[in-house]
C-alpha cells in the first residue's frame, strides 16, 4: 500500500525537503498551499508533477491554516496517513509585529488540524507531527536543552508554538492519538527564507562581494545558535512517525557559534577576512585580506557589516544549544552536515545567483536587491 502524507507548510524550507524525501520514501505526497498574487511555489517546482497524468504523487491543494472547513475538507478528500504541521507564521521578529496572526496561525492552526482528523474519527488512523521549536526555551533554564527543559518563551512566536506544543501533547493523551512534537534547533540550507540571520548573511555577502549592494546590517551578532542542516532534520521528522508509540524529540547538532562567527566564515568562504572594530551600536566588519577572485566588488578597507538597531528584539533569545541525545539513543539519528559545511554550501549557492545578477546588471538590466530581515 502507498502510504499517503499531507504536509502544511510545503511551499517552506522544509516543507519541500520533506516532500522530496517522502517522495523518494514511495510516498504519494499531497502538500497545502496559499494562495497568493503571484506564484509561490519555487522550492517544490522541481518536483512538481503535472496533476492529468494517472498516478501523480505529488498534489498541492489550495488551503490556509486560518480555515477550518477548508482543511477539514481537504484531510477528509486525502485521508493522510501521516500528517505533517510544517505550516506557520514563522518569522520570530515578525511576530512582535503581527502577534496575533502568529497566535491564530501557528497556535490554533494546530488545533484546527487536529480537531479536525478527530472529528473525522481519523484520529486512531492518521499521525500527526508538530514543528515545535527550540524558541519554545526562550530564556534558559539549563544548558544544554533536552526534552525535560522546562520552557520559558520570549516571543509572540514562541508563545504560540507553546500552546501548539501542548494541544499536540493533550490529544495523544485524550484521544490516544499518535501526535508527537520535534523540538527543533535552527535549521538551515540554501533553501532558508531570506530575512533568517544566516540567509541574510550569506545571500548579503554574495552580492557584497559582486558589488550588488554595499553592506549589510544586522542585529545582535552576539546571539548563540545552534545550527543544523534542514535536510538532516527532515528526516528526523519522518523517523518519528514511524516509531511504536508517539514521543516528542529534541533535534539539535549540540554545538551552538554566534552570528559573528557565522559571518566569519561566510566572508571566508568569498575569500575575505574580516575585522570587526568597535563595539554595541558602533562595531562594524572590514575587510582586512581577499584570497582569489570571488569578491571583485571588494578592496581591502572596506566596511561589509553595520549593525542597526531595528533588527534587535524587544525580548531576544541570547542562547540556544540542544541536546539530541535522546533522538541519538532510541532513533539512532546524527546529523551528517556540520554548521560550517552547511555556511559553505549556501554561500557557494548565493554566489552562484549573485553572478548572475552582477551580469544582468552590467548588461542594462536592473536587478532589484532587498535584504530586510
Ligand atoms: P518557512 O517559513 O520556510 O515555511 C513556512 C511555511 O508555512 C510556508 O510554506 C508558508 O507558506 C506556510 N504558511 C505560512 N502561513 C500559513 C498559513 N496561514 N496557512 C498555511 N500555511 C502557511 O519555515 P521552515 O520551513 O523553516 O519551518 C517549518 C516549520 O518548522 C515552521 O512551523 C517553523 O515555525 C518550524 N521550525 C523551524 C525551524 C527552523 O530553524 N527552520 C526550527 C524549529 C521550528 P508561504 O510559502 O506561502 O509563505
Ligand atoms: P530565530 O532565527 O529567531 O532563532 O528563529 P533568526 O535567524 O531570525 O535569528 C537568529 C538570531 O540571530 C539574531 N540576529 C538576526 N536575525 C535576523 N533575522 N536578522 C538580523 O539581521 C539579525 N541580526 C542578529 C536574532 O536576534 C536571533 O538571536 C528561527 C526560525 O526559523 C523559527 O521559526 C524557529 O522556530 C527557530 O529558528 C528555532
């Protein structure tokens, strides 16, 4: 029997690495996507299957976490055996400016989701996974975070995802539902939005280094992350559907870098060593070496780094470092992507679009450049 998904979220980073691994696992994919002015459905086009050939198993329906009676409809026409809740507002900064949207979307979206497989007395059928977060840790209250850590949330986004946690673990505990929580550390790869600290960097550096902008600005460098690759952390997601009974896993690398270190390691990859001089509100990145020919829009002096205070959070989480070593022991899951390798990749990928623009714009065409976040 084909085993059938439904992923929310899928036109997300992870959406659509999940998508391609449940894919690739035999599985007839169906994926819910918004429905927006233009297309948005870039990170799944390659595997887009056109829907009047027999047997296509990869179907995107119309739908919004928002709408109950849409995805009630659209879990009853598919009847998932496995259900994965990847969707969400799911921005931290942003939920500080539409904290409630964040809260319907990524708190009672998942109630919606399942009420709804209970209601269509799906609920000793259907699995159901639940993107919970790192975020969920907040202010910390040990160091490293495992699954006992008790959560201490500092944003709208966490707050939300919060409940989202809860509701995941009561229905299993009401219902007897498989329902089960990934408490994921940030996960990354060339497919991460673009206003996300790393994106940020690689993609600003790249065209920096084209000679596309001049400099990006950022907000607190100093915060420590722990950051893996998305592919590994998808297939952690699917893993743990696939157990005897429903538990909830930390998924982290257990290493944790700043976003200067981060930053550190982009310019290397370009070529660059940087300084950074000053410090709060003043400290800046300057370009104090270049190897090779990666960066031609740069001379030794130049200042690639400003800090600016919009990007700091009214509540920032300082510190995050996970313990996977539950996911290890019972699952035996590792990440196979270091954060560094995974820093190289996504730079080398920008870069490759940054030439591509820099080429465009030397030839009359106007290349739009955009790196809020
Ligand atoms: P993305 O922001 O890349 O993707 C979010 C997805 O949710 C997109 O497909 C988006 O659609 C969709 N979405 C947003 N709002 C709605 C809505 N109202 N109804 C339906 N779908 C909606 O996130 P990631 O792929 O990085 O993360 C996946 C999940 O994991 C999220 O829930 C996130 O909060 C959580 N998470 C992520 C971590 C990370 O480091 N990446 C770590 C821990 C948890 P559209 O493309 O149209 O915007
Ligand atoms: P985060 O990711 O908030 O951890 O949430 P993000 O990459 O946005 O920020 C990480 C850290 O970097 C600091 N930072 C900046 N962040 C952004 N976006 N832009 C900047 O200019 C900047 N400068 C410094 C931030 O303050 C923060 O400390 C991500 C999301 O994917 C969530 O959905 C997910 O739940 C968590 O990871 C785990």
């Amino acid at each position: 029997m084909v085993k059938r998904a439904l992923v929310t979220g899928i036109t997300g980073q992870d959406g659509s690495y999940l998508a391609e691994f449940l894919l690739n696992k035999g599985y007839e994919v169906h994926g819910i996507k918004r429905r927006a002015s233009s297309f948005n459905t870039d990170r799944v086009d390659h595997i887009y299957q056109d829907p009047h050939v027999d047997n296509a198993r990869f179907n995107l329906h119309y739908g919004d976490l928002t709408d109950t009676s849409n995805l009630t409809r659209i879990i009853r026409e598919v009847e998932p055996d496995e259900v994965y809740n990847l969707g969400a507002q799911s921005h931290v900064a942003v939920s500080f400016e539409a904290p409630e949207y964040t809260a319907d979307v990524d708190a009672i979206g998942t109630l919606r989701l399942l009420e709804a497989i209970r209601f269509l007395g799906m609920e000793k059928t259907t699995r159901f996974y639940q993107a919970s977060t790192s975020e969920l840790y907040g202010l910390v209250q040990e160091t490293p975070q495992k699954e006992t850590t008790p959560f201490y949330p500092r944003s709208p986004y966490a707050v939300a995802k919060m409940y989202a946690y809860w509701i995941t673990v009561n229905y299993r505990e009401a219902y007897g539902m498989y329902a089960c929580n990934g408490i994921l550390f940030n996960h990354e790869s060339p497919r991460r939005g673009e206003t996300f600290v790393t994106r940020k960097i690689t993609r600003g550096l790249a065209n920096i280094a084209q000679g596309l902008e001049p400099c990006i600005y950022m907000g607190n460098i100093d915060a420590l992350r722990d950051w893996g690759h998305a592919k590994d952390y998808v297939r952690m997601q699917w893993m743990m559907l696939q157990q005897h009974e429903a538990e909830d896993f930390v998924i982290a690398t257990g290493v944790q870098y700043s976003v200067r270190q981060f930053i550190v390691w982009a310019a290397a990859e370009l070529g660059l060593t940087l300084e950074f001089v000053g410090t709060g509100l003043d400290e800046i990145a300057v370009v104090a070496d270049i190897n090779g020919n990666k960066a031609p829009g740069l001379k030794v002096g130049d200042v690639v780094m400003r800090i600016d205070p919009r990007y700091f959070r009214p509540s920032e989480v300082e510190t995050l470092l996970g313990d996977p070593t539950k996911a290890k022991d019972r699952l035996g899951w590792v990440p196979e992507i270091s954060t560094q390798e995974m820093c190289a990749e996504m730079v080398r990928e920008d870069l490759k679009v940054a030439k591509r623009h820099a080429l465009l714009k030397e030839h009359g065409m106007d290349i739009p450049v955009c790196c809020e976040g």
